[in-house]
C-alpha cells in the first residue's frame, strides 16, 4: 500500500509544479520581450536618424529644392557612423545616400522589401544583402507620402550580438528557482495560499494594473502588512498617473507657447526645449541649428550666459521662493528679442526668448514721432514768435511793415494749424479707427468734389487730370478718410511733381472683395533709394522741402494708413517713363 502523501508534501507538489511552470513561462516571456525589445531599440535608433533627417528636409525644403547634398552637413550627428541614410523618392529613384558618393546612378529601390513594408504599412524593417555596397544591413525605412527615408546598421558581429538575448537571466532564474525549491519544502504548509496571492499581486503589479485596496490575506501574521503594501501601490501609481498627466499637459502648454523656452541642467545639457526657442536662436544666430545647446555657442548670448553662470556657482546662495532672473535685449534683422534667465535653487536654468519686435518698433516709432513733431512745431513757432517781438520791440515800426510782419505770422499760424490737424488724424486713424463712420461710397464723385477744391492750384500749375473712374464704382469706407487720400494725392503732385504734369488717376482690376486703382503722374520721380522710406511721418528726400512747399510731411502717412484702414494696401514705384506710382486696393464691403 502506497504511503499517502502528506498535505505539507501535497501542497509542495502543487507550488512545486506551479513554479516550473511559472519560471518557464517567465523564461520564454522574458526571452521572446528581450529579443523584441532589442530589436525595437535599434529600431527606434533608426527612426530616431530618419526623424532627424525628415525635420532637417522640411526645415530646409529641401524637397522643391531638389538638391538632398545638403544632408551631408548632418550626417556627422548621427550617433553611429556606421548608420547609413538613403532618401528613396516616392516611385523609388535614388535621392540621397551617406554611403554612396554617386547615389543618382543607384538602381531603383521601389521593391525593396523594406520600402514595399513602409508602403503600405508606414515602417518597414528586412535584414540583406546591400547589392550596392555588398554587406549586410539591417534596414529600416519609413514612408513620408512623397517620399522614403530608409536608415540602415551595417549588420555585423556587434549588431548581431546586441541583437541576442542574454542567457544571463536563464541562469538566473534556475538560481532562483533552486532557492525557491528550498524555501517552499519549509514554508509551504504555513504559506502555501498567501504565496499563490503574492504571486498573482506581482504579477499585476508588473503589468501596472490597479490593485483593489481591500485585498485579503488570509495569513493573519503577514496580512496586514502585505494589505499596507498593496495600498501604497496603489497610492503611488495614482500619483504616477497623475504626474504623468501634468507633464503631457505642461509639454502641450510649452509647444503652445509663442515665445521660445528651454530649460538646462546644472551642467547645461538641455532638459526640455520647445520648437519656437530653436527658431529663436536660428534667427539670431542665422545659422541653422536643431540643438538647444548651441545657445552656449552663440557670440550674441555671450552676456546672458555670463550672468546665468555668476549664479552657478557653488559659493551663490539662491533663495528658491525668489529665484534671480538676469535679462538681455537683442536686435537682429531689424527683430527685437527680450531674453531672460532665471536660475532656481538646484542650479538648473531656464532660458526664455520672446519676439518684443511689435511693441519696441512701435516704442521707437512713438519716440521718434514726438522729437519730429517738437522739431517741426519750432519752426513756425519760432517764425511766429520773431515777428511778433518784432512788432512789440519797435514800437515805431512802420503801419506797412507791422501789416507784412502781421501777415506773416499768419501764415506760420496757418501751417502750425494744419500740422496739428495733421497730426491728430493721423492719430485718430491709428489709435480710433473704430470711430470711422463706414457706409457705401461713390469714388467718381468724390474725387470730382476734390478736385474742384484743388482747382486752383491745380490750374495754376498747369496739370492735366486723366481720370479713368467709373461712376459705378462704390467702396466700403469713411468719406472723409477717401477724401483726405485722393486730396493728398494731388496735393502731393502740386507740391513735387512739377509744372504741366498729366495725372492720371484709374481702376485697373477688379475682383469679389476689393477694387485696385493706380494714382501716376509723369513729373521728376523720387530716387530708388527713398522710395521704401516715403510713407515714414515727416521723412523727407531732402532737407527743407516739405517747409519750401507748405506741406506737413505727413500726407502719405496719413494716405498708408487711411489705406489700410479701408483693408486695402499701398505700394509705390518709378515708372520707366518717369513719375511716381501708386497701387492701392480700397475694400467694396
């Protein structure tokens, strides 16, 4: 008769039998996920290379350009110097390899098993003979819709033995098993249902599941510990999840971000940047560059850096509620940059550039408006004032005389009159435009009604006015504002263009949204090198002229931004017969 088993021999069995089969399936698992998991980081090396290379295509567009030779210039950040790029076009011609010098006579890679994977399913991988090389690769390539980059690794004893599992964990595990073997022949009677639990919690919590917090032990002397032990789990995969949370929704607020951000350990290896700070250093160091570290190469950061490294060092206390902040300003292209740093307390940086170029042009043009304005108030100011000392200081002054002085002063008032009106629509316009009464304007009769005010000055010049108008012709503005642009115009011609001029003023086009009209007269012109400057307030060709013919030197300022106003837009320009022109489009609603 059979000596039966006992329970403590019977629950051994059990564990004893659920462990190999445990530790097997362990060990396959584990080798088949090794294998995958090697084979997925050269993979992502690889994609890592194409990724690269398809950024530095876009950035370059290098795709019209149709010349991929520029890829040279990045091939030496690519980790491996034994990682060769091919651009493969969309029907399969040869764009660019890094190991072929003569890429363009490379036979057609379309059916390349590889390429036909990408085709259809994105990514592609195949391991084979280079028939252009004559080593083995192992490629990689990837579809970009109008086009391939494939990344290959020379396949040789290095990558087939990354590519190989170790047996390291094999021999460990039958250690492992040998000691368990052991401690279950001791435990098994007292352990042999909790053990059965633990497992099943290891394995759900190396898969990350959620673990319930009322797990029951029934081993009463380890329950309450392994019940604790279930419960921070718990806790900390929550907060895991949160904090995995805030940093994808911190990520997303950087790359919304307009201005350029990055930040930098102690050591300046950069710990996160977003896309507008590497375009930010592109435009002020005009090279390109993908790598926020080339920040500490740049000659122009050169104060910044200084002032962040006067902070890292060991003997500066930092205090972390009021971490310092050193700040520069750039201009660059006729851009202006604000850059800051600040510098918490463990001694890492952030760096923040921000486009300023709006508000500082605009602080600049305010500066320069009020030193023109207090300049051009001082001449008839002081004209004014001089004639009538005049008067008060003679008091025996001839009538005739004090009569002409009188008049004078007059006129200097006259123009101060008209500068400041000047001056205060121009305001208006950009400040309240809102203000504008807008309604459906007839151009034809308009342009006749300021005309017939200019029309004494016109005859007296001698201009002919060649009007190409129709009387159907109706815009979407401000009569006033239409009425100062066309009289500006012509006053402007009147004033600079010369005696027995022809102006010629017509529509030229049309489409659903706006009407486009050109203003010409065939009088001297305006030299190349002023024309992009003629809209500026006050600016003049030379010195004395606006003063010589009466005007203000704000008339096609206040013509641009009228223009601009009605939606439209102006430009200017010599014609090759002589005379200036101007194209402007005015808004039909």
């Amino acid at each position: 008769m059979l000596k039966q088993r006992t329970y403590q021999q019977r629950i051994f069995i059990y564990f004893f039998s659920a462990f190999t089969i445990f530790t097997l399936s362990i060990l396959a698992f584990q080798y088949s996920r090794e294998k995958e998991y090697r084979t997925s980081q050269l993979e992502n090396t690889l994609d890592n290379v194409a990724q690269m290379t398809n950024r530095y295509i876009q950035h370059h567009n290098l795709l019209k350009k149709e010349d991929f030779g520029e890829l040279d210039s990045i091939i030496y950040m690519v980790p491996d110097p034994e990682i060769r790029v091919t651009v493969i076009g969309s029907k399969g011609e040869v764009l660019y390899d890094s190991f072929v010098k003569e890429y363009l006579d490379m036979e057609n890679h379309f059916e390349r098993p590889e390429v036909q994977k990408a085709l259809y399913n994105e990514r592609g991988a195949n391991i084979r003979l280079s028939n252009t090389t004559g080593q083995d690769f192992y490629y990689y390539a990837r579809n970009y819709d109008h086009y391939f980059i494939r990344c290959a690794a020379v396949y040789n004893i290095k990558i087939q033995n990354f590519l190989k599992t170790s047996r390291l964990f094999i021999f460990f595990m039958i250690a492992l098993f040998l000691l368990m073997w052991l401690m279950l022949y001791l435990v098994t009677k007292r352990l042999g249902e909790f053990i059965t639990k633990l497992r099943d919690f290891a394995v759900r919590a190396g898969k990350e599941e959620d673990i319930d917090p009322n797990f029951k032990f029934p081993d009463s002397e380890f329950g309450d510990i392994q019940l604790q032990i279930v419960r921070i789990y718990n806790r900390l995969k929550r907060a895991k999840d949160d904090l995995s949370a805030e940093k994808e929704r911190l990520f997303n607020h950087l790359y919304a971000l307009n201005e350029g951000i990055a930040f930098f350990s102690f050591n300046k290896d950069k710990i996160l940047a977003n896309s507008h700070f590497i375009q930010y250093i592109n435009l002020i160091s005009e090279r390109s560059t993908i790598s926020a570290e080339s920040l500490f190469e740049i000659p122009e950061f050169e104060e910044l850096i200084a002032k962040i490294d006067a902070y890292l060092k060991p003997d500066v206390k930092i205090n972390p509620k009021n971490p310092p902040h050193v700040e520069i300003t750039l201009s660059k292209n006729e851009m202006y940059f604000r850059i800051q740093g600040i510098i918490f307390a463990d001694r890492t940086f952030e760096v923040l550039i921000e486009d300023i170029t709006r508000p500082e042009k605009r602080r600049l043009l305010k500066q320069q408006l009020t030193s023109n304005i207090a300049h051009e108030l001082k001449t008839p100011l002081a004209s004014i004032k001089g004639y009538l000392e005049t008067i008060l200081s003679n008091k025996n002054i001839p009538k005739e005389k004090a009569h002409y002085f009188i008049e004078r002063a007059h006129l200097q008032s006259e123009r101060l009159n008209v500068l400041l009106n000047d001056i205060s629509l121009l305001n208006n316009i950009e400040d309240a435009g809102d203000l504008f009464e807008f309604k459906s304007v007839k151009l034809r009769p308009l342009i006749n009604d300021v005309i017939e005010n200019l029309e004494s000055r016109i005859s007296e010049k001698g201009i002919k006015l060649d009007l190409s108008i129709n009387d159907n012709v109706v815009v979407h503005g401000n009569d006033s504002l239409l009425s100062s642009i066309f009289q500006n115009f012509i006053e402007n011609s009147i004033n600079y263009a010369g005696p027995k001029v022809t102006v010629t003023l017509k529509q030229y086009l049309e489409d659903e949204k706006f009407y486009y009209l050109s203003y010409s007269d065939n009088g001297k012109g305006v030299p190349e090198e002023h024309l992009n400057r003629i809209f500026e307030r006050f600016y003049r060709i030379d010195e004395g002229r606006t003063r010589e013919t009466g005007g203000t030197g704000l008339g096609l300022a206040i013509v641009k931004n009228a223009v601009q106003l009605h939606k439209g837009e102006i430009s200017v320009r010599n014609k090759p017969e002589g005379g200036l022109e101007f194209l402007f489009s005015l808004s039909k609603s």
